[in-house]
C-alpha cells in the first residue's frame, strides 16, 4: 500500500474516530504571556504561549492564534527552545495575509503540565495602540487508546503599546541571543535503511533541542562532499557508506553542536532498530500526520 492510500486510510480511520467519540470539552488553557514588560514603540518583545491541560495527560496539540493588532506589531520569527512538546511536523507559522500563527505539535508518551511552554513568538512594535493575541479554535487530544479530542479554553491576551518606551528602546530577543553562549544538546546519528521509504536508499536520522534559543538548522557532511541542509532526516548522496558523515546542529545564537558517524560499513544499517525506534513514538507521529492532512483537506476546500 503506498504512502497516500496509507494516509488516506488514516484520515478515514480518524473521521471515524470523532464520529464514535465526538470532541468533548475539559478544563485546558492556551495563555499567551509576554516574556517581561509588555513592549513600548520601538521594542521587541518575546511572547510565550502556555498550555494548561487541566490534570489531564494529553500528546498532542492542533490549534491557532489570531493577532488583531491593527499593524501595530511586526512579526519577527518563532521558536520553540524550552517547550514540553519535542514532535513538530507543522512548526509554528505566522500568517501574514490572515495574520494567524498556526501549529501542530506533540509529545510521545503524553504530558500533564499546568504551565507547559509550547513555543514563543517575537514582534516588534511599529505603531502604538491596543494590541490582541485571542486562541481560536484549538483541540488537544488525551493520551490513550482512543486519542480523544478534546477542546481546549483560549485566553486571550490584550495589551497597549506605549507611545515611548521611558528608558529606551528593547530588544528582548538580541538580549537573549547575545547571552546564549549554550550549544545544542548532544545527540546521535542513525544509519537507516527501509524499503518502503526514500525508494529503499539509506538514510540517516538525527535530532536534537537548544533550551536557550532553539535550533536554527542542521548542516551535514559527507566526506568531501559539499555540505547540505536538511531536516531531522537526510537520504546520503554516497549510498556506498565509504565517507565519514558529520551532522551540526546550530541554535540561533550560531553556536553547533557536532555529531559524527564514522567507520560506516555496508553491514552497518540496521531497519530493525530505526522500526523499534518508530514503534515507541509511532502513535503519536500517526496523529499528527492525519491531523496535518485533515488541516491541509479543509484549506483546500475553502
């Protein structure tokens, strides 16, 4: 069965699930918190948006935040160091055009937090006035067996944008950039090879967290070859494994972190261990692929 018919299955494995057990509501939160004074003309500010799941333990999160600002803020960029979730296969985005930042996040395993950090936003003030961060609709679903969904309470925050900041202007973002002297945290790279991804080429798997400013990109290296760009997955261009392979994880202060596989041989992948590997976070990815292609199908049809 190929790739599309398995998602497709999902989907309507998925559909048949919130038919079964329909949506029900709990006690969660999503809060959005300026990280220190709300920002003045001129500043740029950090705001960290938190999840409250209500005792419940949940592994994933769909949702979006409307900014209704007026232009009075300018987006800068988003970043996740620090959040309890560690699976992101829809990053958190900010829409220009509708001006609605748009996430798909999760956790294997589940977690029950009352103040969990999912991810922070950066703006700059460019106008004064009355500014709002207001949730929409966002759905958390329980970690078991069925994948409950649940929906979650947005609340909203307002606040003013002064017309002058009284001790000039700040920068809560170069100030954290210029103190994060931390590298990424160490980690590992996996020699992979299935037949039922990349065309059966091998690949190779990695992937780390910066609890300061969050991960940039990643660089690798294959022997002599020109050094690339990728993701947390990279098929190799020498598929002879006779190149040492070198992966750097750089955090957005530009500090790397280097992990190295060395003394490939053909020998060396091994399925079974990337498929173990698959198997422990396997439910959670599932979800939230389906809850990607589900997002995907309703912007389609709008």
């Amino acid at each position: 069965m190929g790739q599309k018919n398995i998602m497709k299955l999902n989907y309507f494995l998925f559909s048949l699930l919130l038919i079964l057990f329909p949506t029900v509501v709990f006690g969660a939160g999503i809060s959005i918190e300026p990280r220190n004074s709300s920002p003045a003309l001129g500043d740029t500010a950090i705001f960290d948006v938190y999840l409250d799941t209500d005792g419940q333990t949940i592994n994933t999160v769909d949702g979006s935040i409307l900014l209704v600002d007026q232009n009075k803020l300018f987006f800068q960029d988003c970043f996740t160091a620090n959040s309890i979730f560690s699976l992101w296969p829809s990053q958190p985005a900010y829409n220009t055009r509708n001006k609605i930042i748009s996430f798909i996040g999760g956790v294997p395993g589940g977690i029950k937090t009352s103040h969990g950090l999912l991810f922070s936003l950066i703006f700059s003030a460019k106008d004064a006035g009355e500014v709002v961060f207001s949730p929409k609709k966002i759905v958390a679903y329980l970690n078991n067996e069925k994948a409950t969904p649940v929906n979650v309470n947005g609340q909203s925050l307002s606040l003013v944008i002064a017309e002058k900041a009284e001790a000039g202007m700040k920068n809560d973002w170069q100030t954290l950039i210029a103190s994060d002297k931390i590298p990424p945290l160490p980690f590992i790279i996996t020699l992979n090879q299935d037949q039922n991804l990349f065309g059966g080429q091998k690949f190779i798997s990695f992937a780390t967290t910066d609890n300061e400013t969050g991960i940039d990109y990643y660089e690798i290296k294959e022997g002599k070859f020109p050094p690339e760009r990728a993701e947390i997955q990279y098929v190799l261009q020498d598929q002879t494994l006779q190149n040492e392979i070198t992966v750097t994880a750089y955090d957005r202060a530009g500090n790397g972190q280097v992990a190295t596989l060395s003394g490939v041989k053909k020998s060396d992948p091994k399925p079974s261990s990337f498929r173990m590997g698959w198997w422990v976070i396997g439910l959670v990815i599932i979800l939230l692929l389906i809850i990607l292609v589900r997002r995907k199908l309703k912007m389609k049809n709008k």
